[in-house]
C-alpha cells in the first residue's frame, strides 16, 4: 500500500517467504518465530520446516515483509490471508527444488484451518519467476535428481488447486516456463501492465512439458502451443485477451486491486468458497450431463451448510449474514 513503511530485518534474504497476518483490530495471533509491527498492527511470521535442496543449495530462510514487498492493507470484514513472496531476486526467482519444498510447505500449512481464507503468490525484484534452476538441471545432478525435481514442482501445482481456498499470483514482472505454470496454476492471477509471460525452453532444447499442461488449461490450444513451439513472450493484455490473467492494472494499482479482491474473498464464507471451488474443477473436464448432475448435487450440499442457510435467511431478512465458518 501506499505510504506503508516496509519492516527491516537483520536476517539473511530468503528464498521463499511465508506471513500470516491478522488485521482484525491488530491482533496477532503469531506461531512461536519472529514478529514485527506495521502500521495495520502487529503482524506474526511462522519458520516452517524446510527440505535442503542440491548440493550447495543454501536452505531457504523465512523473514518478515521488507524491500518491495507487497503489505496487506486493512479493511471491513478482513480475514486471515497468507502471503507467499519468492524472494531469490538476485537468481531471478528461479525455482530450485529447495525453493519448490519451501513453497509446498507454505501452501500447505494449516490448509483445513478456519482462520485461512485466502493465499496471495507475488515475488521480489522485476521478474515474478524465470522457472526452473538450470544450475540443477544439468548431466551432473543426475536423471533421479532431475525427476524430483520435475515432481515436486507438479505437485506444488496440485496442491494450489486442490487447496481448500482460492489461491491468488500478484505479477509484477517476467514469468516464464515453471514460473509461467505457476501463475497458470493459480485461480486468479492479477498482473501490472508491465507483465509478460512465456515457455522459452524450446530455445535451450528443453520443451516446457510440464508447464505445458497448467498453460493449455488456461488458455487456448494454438495460443499456448504458440507459446510452447516459439518460446517469445506475450504482454500482459494478450495474457489477458487469452485467459491466462483475470485482471491487469497499472503497476501502481497491482498490489490495491490484488487485496481488494482478497478482502472480498476472505469476508465470505469458507466452507461455501471450498465447496465451491472444489465443485468447479471437478465439473470441468466432465461432459454437460455429468457437470450438471455434480453441480446438482454441490449445491443440495451447499444448503445443507449452516452458512448456506444463515446467508439465504440474512437475505430474507434484509441484512447481512452472521457467517459460522463451519463445515459440512
């Protein structure tokens, strides 16, 4: 936000960072592990067990918001939401294996916990993610190590679909190969204009198989073998045009819109939203008939919520819904 003064501090610059922050009257509600103040109150950082990557990989530190980190600004009905930075600028962001077991980590911590309503994705420095790090992908890291890491970055994409709450990227630079998966693999993604996005393996002899498979899921098929067969980049208006972005905004307006839609998100219900959510990518690889009957089916397990008749009846009634966050 605006004016807000970022938080200093003395550990070392990470490669992956994690902050649970509670703006509800300033309360924190921080795991043991360092807390800093910001002026929308106290904000707690949770040190989550990390994996080492390959050798001479250094093992990725946790650390409160600071440089030009995106803040969380405050604001009616917000909730818990958990902030994911990449912030390894000086490599580009790249995705090590370290990097990706630090990001499963923190996409998975505490998943089925009430207080969490929505993750943000955002990166450090002009490039969200340049991919995979070459540096592991060479002859000497060996064909085991290579598969581990082509794994471990798929399930990371899993994971943000199968989590229980939307997921959102905040780009605000370059995101190409698995960095472009990444942003492909999230439920929204919000972009500045100064955004571009591409596949360019092909031109290191590496075809971006992998991030193939998140691309053509979100936009069309000859758009994203375009993409995959020529490497070159697109602007954040055709990632737009195609599917690949919900919104694109003015650099200055990138972090404001992107938590304007997080507060939306965090105010409803939980257990409606993960329904929800869970419905929709169920349904979509199914035919018309199938999709209607599992969608049928959702919402007659939707009204058997507590909150699915709190908010029909907070309706009836002309004011706003009491939600309880229970689930089925």
């Amino acid at each position: 936000m605006r004016g807000h003064k970022a938080l200093k501090s003395q550990r070392p610059r990470s490669q992956a960072l994690h902050v649970l922050a509670l703006q509800a009257r300033g309360v924190s509600q921080a795991a043991p592990g360092r807390a800093g103040s910001s002026r929308w109150g106290r904000v707690g950082v949770r040190a989550p067990p990390l994996t080492r990557g390959g050798p001479g990989e250094p093992e990725p530190r946790l650390r409160p918001w600071g440089g030009n980190s995106p803040c969380p600004g405050p604001g009616p009905g917000s909730e818990t939401r958990r902030n994911i930075v990449l912030s390894n600028p000086k490599k580009r962001n790249a995705l090590s294996l370290a990097m990706l077991k630090s990001l499963q980590s923190d996409i998975l911590h505490d998943a089925d916990s009430n207080d969490l309503k929505v993750i943000i994705i955002s990166a450090e420095g002009p490039v969200f993610s340049s991919g995979h790090d070459l540096k592991e992908l060479t002859e000497e890291q060996g064909r085991d190590y290579h598969a581990e890491v082509f794994q471990t970055c798929s399930k990371v994409m899993m994971h943000i679909r199968n989590h229980p709450v939307p997921v959102i990227a905040m780009v605000n630079g370059l995101a190409t190969a698995a960095g472009c998966q990444l942003v492909a693999s999230c439920d929204i993604a919000v972009a500045s204009d100064k955004s571009s996005f591409a596949t360019p393996g092909v031109n290191i002899g590496l075809f971006c198989s992998t991030p193939g498979v998140a691309l053509a899921r979100a936009v069309p098929r000859k758009v994203a073998l375009e993409m995959l067969f020529t490497g070159e980049p697109i602007s954040a208006q055709e990632a737009l045009l195609h599917g690949l972005l919900s919104k694109v905004v003015p650099e200055a307006e990138l972090q404001e819109e992107t938590m304007r839609i997080a507060r939306k998100i965090a105010s409803l219900s939980r257990p409606v939203v993960s329904l929800g959510k869970a419905t929709f990518y169920k349904q979509l690889p199914q035919d018309l008939g199938t999709a209607y009957y599992l969608t049928s089916q959702a919402m007659v397990d939707n009204l058997a919520l507590r909150d699915g008749q709190e908010g029909i009846t907070a309706f009836l009634q002309k004011r706003k819904p009491v939600w309880s966050h229970e689930p089925a």
